[in-house]
C-alpha cells in the first residue's frame, strides 16, 4: 500500500475533526499542563519551544497544500471533492472566493478518467484540482487506481488555445507541493475537451500495461520557472527502470533532444534561459546548466540517496553539513545543525533556511541565516515526513503539516523571522 493511501487511510478513521482552538499546541514539549519545567530527555533536541515561533496554527481533515498563487492553499479529500483556504495577516481561513467546477475526462491508455476539477479563478490566472480513484468512482476504469489533476494556466512559451491540464499517477506525491506529472493536455473549457499536447505515435507500453509514464513529464518546479523553451522531461530513449532522461523543446523536432542524459527530474530554466539539472558522477553527482555546452555548477560526492535532502532548488549534503543551490552554487553553512535533518526549505532569495530535524524523542525547528547561525526550536509533532508540503509562504513564514494520532492534520505557520 502506498504512503499517501495509508496516510488517507488513516485520516479517514476519524470521526471528528478536533477545533484549532481546542487542540491549540498542545502537540508542542517544554512544560506540562501546570507550566512546570519537564526535565529534557538525553538524546532529545535542545532548544526553546517553537510555540515561540509558531503563533497559528489551522487543524484540516486533510493536509493543506501550498498552490501556485501566493497565499492560496487546498486541500484534496479522498472523495475527490477539494476546499481552498488563503492566508491573511498570518491567519489561515477558507477562502471566501467563488469556487467553479468543470467535468473532464482526459484519455490515459484507451480509458477516459472521469475528473471533476474544482477551479477558482483569481487576478486573471485559473487553478484548479481533481481526484479519481477506484475508492470514489464506480467508473470502469482499469490501470488506474490513483489520478491527481492540476488545472492551470499554461506558460505562454507553450502556445496553448486553452487551459493546461496535469495528471499525476503517484499517490506517494499526493500532499508535495512539486508533483511529477505523466500526462498533459490541453483543454477547450467550453467543449469540455482535452487533447495531449504531445504526439503520441509509437508511445510503447510500460511494464504496468500503461501506456509509457516516461514519454512526456513535466514537474511544479520546472514549469514554475519556464519563460523562454517550451521544454518537456522525457525517458523514451531509456529503459523503464533507470533515472536517465532526457529534455525536449516541444517548439522544436522531437527527434533530438535540447539536452541528454540527466539524472531524476530536477529540471529548472536559468536566468539566461540555460537548462540546469543532474547528472551522475563516478562518485556522486553534479548540477549543470546547458546552453550550448554543459557547463557545471556543483559538484557531490556521496551516495544520492542517502547522503543528501533535497528541498526545492537546494540540496543539503549531510556528510559537509552544507545547503547548496543547485542553479546557482551559493552555499550556507550547516555545521551548527544537529544530525537528523528530515527536511527544509529555502525563501526565494536565499536568505532564510528553515530546517526540521527529528528522532525518536522529538523534532526541533531550525532557522538558519545565510552566515551559518542557527536558532533552534523544539517541540513534539511538528512535521510529519509523509507529508511532503513544507515551504515558504512568502519570505518570513513557513507552512508545515503534523498528522496527530487521532487523525488530524494539524498545520503551522512558522514565522522564520
């Protein structure tokens, strides 16, 4: 069972959602219900207690995800259904504007998938998300059994008529804020018809006997920063099991690639309208911006999976203790952390890093600055790893998601200032 099903699952279990204002943050360690001081445990991180640091907090039947509109958050339900919330004054709350709906059935290996999108439209840029799953649709639909669909508006480089519609089939992204996307289509809002924007003649089966996830991807990340190529992530060229792909400019021939041979999807357009992503090392790897020639940014030794946490455009190298930009190569120092970084995030112009760090005794907040000082924080249930929604909203506060043990998705705004 996969990490999102199990998650839903066990939010689905409870039967009444607990009051911000009753559960208030309670979850947090440094004194019992009297205010008396608690003796710290060994092994336990020390700090102050991130209530200090954390004023709000907003308890969700499932957790709030951070959308492409600044302060707009939503929150999908297994169901299928959606509910949007906005932030203001440091305050999370519904979102009070009007929420559309549109049915759509994009075609994925022969089987239409029944979607209804939830869209809200605001300063002129549409945004909107779905679910289907076998759990909440009787629809006949074989292959699938999890379909996540994002309704946006398409970067202008790409030259789309309509409305750009992504589907994940990973329910292990379904609470990341970054999702890798399979299929992609253009959609008529009138007509209510979608179209791949991609050329699917000889798209070959994968070993689950859909048609190959691998043709045309595309991520949060990459199409956040698109301004310049209408570039596409695709492994047609590779076996199914590696992590070698390949991009493709969609306004130019499919035959040959822009750039070859990158490693995962991590893939960003530079400033100068460059191609920056990974790729392997005899012991490591390193970040490269192509333009005409690769050219590299930062290089790593290590294992990939083990000995780094990747946040953002930023990666954290746990054996030199140091935050790497990966499109730039600015480094800060990370020596003053504790061991156990679970995750972090960056602000947009690198002056902020906030950290979670956990063990088997508690969790603790960490601020750091770009000159390597560290304040720290501690509490109980700040984060939890299976959600993976930690960000910035803006450039002081950070939003972060702890699911309780009853059920609930407790979300905190962590001032970083």
């Amino acid at each position: 069972m996969k990490t999102a099903h199990k998650v839903l699952i066990v939010i689905l279990s409870v039967a009444l959602v607990i009051s911000a204002a009753a559960l208030g943050l309670s979850y947090f360690a440094g004194g019992d219900s009297d205010g008396n001081i608690q003796l710290i445990p060994d092994g336990a991180y020390k700090g102050e207690s991130v209530e200090l640091v954390c004023p709000q907090s907003l308890v969700t039947e499932y957790p709030l995800v951070q959308s492409d509109i600044d302060n707009i958050f939503y929150c999908l339900k297994p169901d299928g259904s959606v509910e949007f919330y906005e932030l203001g004054q440091n305050m999370l709350s519904k979102y009070t504007g009007e929420v559309n709906t549109v049915e759509l059935k994009p075609e994925c290996t022969y089987y239409k998938i029944p979607l209804t999108v939830y869209y809200i439209e605001v300063e002129g840029k549409t945004l909107g998300y779905g679910l289907f799953t076998t759990e909440n649709s009787d629809a006949k639909v074989n292959l699938y059994s999890y379909v996540f669909a994002k309704l946006v508006d398409a970067p202008a480089v790409y030259g789309l008529d309509g409305k750009m519609l992504l589907l994940s089939t990973d329910s292990d992204e379904a609470y990341s804020a970054d999702k890798t996307y399979t299929e992609v289509f253009s959609v008529n809002m009138n007509k209510k018809k979608c179209t791949a924007i991609t050329a699917q003649r000889d798209r070959n089966a994968d070993k689950t006997g859909r048609l190959s996830e691998r043709w045309s991807m595309f991520t949060d990340s990459y199409l956040a920063s698109v301004s310049k190529k209408a570039g596409m992530i695709s492994g047609r060229l590779y076996d199914e099991s590696t992590q070698i792909y390949d991009v493709y400019d969609l306004n130019s021939s499919l035959n040959k690639p822009q750039a070859k041979g990158m490693y995962g999807t991590f893939l960003r357009e530079s400033a100068d309208g460059g191609l920056v992503y990974i790729k392997k090392t005899a012991d490591g790897f390193k970040s490269v911006e192509y333009i005409a020639q690769e050219k590299t940014v930062a290089e790593f030794k290590g294992d990939f999976e083990k000995d780094f946490v990747f946040g953002g455009d930023w990666v954290f190298d746990k054996n030199e203790k140091k935050f790497t930009n990966l499109v730039t190569g600015k480094t800060v120092d990370g020596k003053k952390l504790d061991n156990g970084i679970t995750a972090f995030c960056v602000n947009a112009d690198g002056s902020e890093i906030v950290a979670v760090l956990s063990n088997e005794i508690n969790q603790a907040v960490c601020i750091v600055t770009p000159d390597g000082k560290v304040k720290q924080y501690v509490g109980e249930n700040i984060y939890s790893q299976s959600i993976d929604n930690m960000c910035f909203i803006g450039s002081s506060n950070v939003l972060t998601t702890a699911v309780t043990s009853d059920g609930a998705c407790v979300n905190y705004i962590i001032s970083a200032q």
